[in-house]
C-alpha cells in the first residue's frame, strides 16, 4: 500500500482515469485548485516527481511517462 497526499492521490485517479491518454498541466492543475485563477505549473512537477518515488518501488518500470511539451502519460504494462 502506498501512502499518498490528497494532492497526490487526485493526480494519480486523474492519470489512471484517462490511462493511455496524456493529460496536461493545466488540466492536473485544475482538478487540484479548480477555483485558482493563478496557477503555477512547477507546483505539478514538484507532485509528479514525489508521486513517482513513491510509486517506483511497486512497479518495475515508469508508470507515468513526461510527454514533452503535452503532460502525462499513465501507462501499466505487464
């Protein structure tokens, strides 16, 4: 089991609600603050990089791919 922030965790149901599609910063930023008229998208990189920490240890491979310019990618393979 993984112990995830409510942040976190809402990113992941994000990723894993759209696996296969990428889904944006922007995008990932409104789910977190969808009344936030300021946004800043490091906030998402900061998340993303301890979402993948904590989830590197239960899978062999990446689970979530960075697509350059576009966001994030939830992929499970076997």
């Amino acid at each position: 089991m993984i112990k995830l922030t409510a942040f976190e965790y809402t990113i992941m149901e994000t990723l894993i609600r759209n696996n296969g599609k990428v889904v944006s910063k922007d995008a990932l930023m409104l789910q977190l603050y969808p009344d936030a008229e300021l946004r800043e998208s490091h906030t998402i990189d900061v998340l993303m990089g301890r979402l993948r920490k904590k989830i590197q240890s239960q899978y062999p491979h990446d689970v979530i791919i960075t697509v350059r310019g576009q966001g994030y990618l939830f992929e499970l393979r076997e």
